[in-house]
DNA sequence: ACCCCGATCGTA
DNA sequence: ACGATCGGGGTT
C-alpha cells in the first residue's frame, strides 16, 4: 500500500475527509479502515477550535498540512485530527472511526473511544503524518459509499454537512 | 489564578 | 435522553 504524500492533505478538507473512508489509518503498531470523519474548516466555521483565532492549543492547525491535532476533550478524552490546507489556513478532519485490521476486527466506533483503545494522546500533538514514525496514511483502491451529515456533539456550525460515514 | 464548559461515553 | 466527569484553554 502506497503512502499518502503531503501534497494529499493540501487539498479542501471536505474532499481529504472524504477521500480519506476506505483509506487505512496506521499507528505505530496498530491498522485500521478509516470509516467516519469529520472536517473543520477555516476562520468561519464556527464549530471549527480555530474560529477564535490562533492560540497555543490551535497553532497547529495554523501549520502545514499533514501533521495530527491531538487535543484533550471533556477532561478525559482524546480527539485525533489531520491538519489539512496551506499554512495560515486552519483546517482539520477529525477521525472518528475506524475498523480494525488486526485480529480483533472491533469497530472503533467515536473519537475518544478510538484514541483511548490505540494510546494515542497530546504527546502526538504535531505529529508528521507523512515522514513520522507513529502515523502514516495508506492508499487503497477502496472508495466507498458514504452518506453526509451535520457533525456531532456541536451547537454551532449545524447547517454543514461534513460528517462522513461510510454506508 | 481561576472559572466554565466541551469536536464524549456509557447507561437508561 | 441524560448525567458523570475533569483537565486545561481562554480570559481575568
């Protein structure tokens, strides 16, 4: 399986959350078809952390495309997000679920839950997606069906249809 | 220094 | 449908 180059991410992050279903999320040790997303983008998206501006905890998603945004979430979860877009521009999908390669098979069915099961925390905040060690992206020939959605566990921004799940 | 609340989860 | 839970971001 080819590797996604970073030139991948650099692209509208609707089209990277929705071309990346089917694709396979790997970290460290662990493989997974990526099956839901989510994407956040930009100064006007009002469900987006960087809506606000750029702070310490969202400069990341102010840097280059193809790095993880790992922040904590209700004091005790974790989110994992791929920065997408130029630089100056903040924009991430949001991986919500996978399914499992390895043995188990067990569909990691929400963020926290996933981030929870594969140990991943803001240690990987800033990550390299594309020359890391911990992450990497990989290509399938799989694109699968989807349906869209209003994005979950927000009060705002509820007119996008940008949850992604395939169907 | 501190208050408030959230890109959730599990149970009902 | 809803309550538990709590770290830390954002503002003071």
């Amino acid at each position: 399986m080819k590797k996604y180059s970073r030139s991948f991410f650099n692209q509208p992050t609707v089209q990277v959350a929705q071309e990346l279903l089917g694709q396979v999320l790997a970290f460290q040790d662990h493989r997974g078809i990526i099956t839901e997303t989510e994407a956040y983008c930009g100064f006007d998206d009002p469900a987006s952390h960087a809506a606000r501006g750029e702070t310490p905890r969202t400069k990341i998603m102010f840097g280059k495309p193809g790095y993880a945004y790992v922040y904590l979430i209700y004091g005790m979860y974790h989110c994992l997000n791929f920065v997408t877009e130029k630089p100056g521009y903040p924009a991430t999908v949001l991986i919500r679920g996978i399914q499992l390669l390895n043995g188990s098979k067990k569909h990691l069915d929400g963020p926290g839950k996933l981030c929870r099961e594969l140990g991943i925390t803001k240690e990987h905040n800033g990550s390299d997606i594309v020359n890391g060690c911990d992450f990497q992206v990989l290509e399938t020939q799989d694109k699968p069906s989807f349906i869209q959605t209003p994005r979950i566990g927000i009060k705002v921004g509820l007119d996008k249809f940008w949850r992604f799940k395939v169907s």
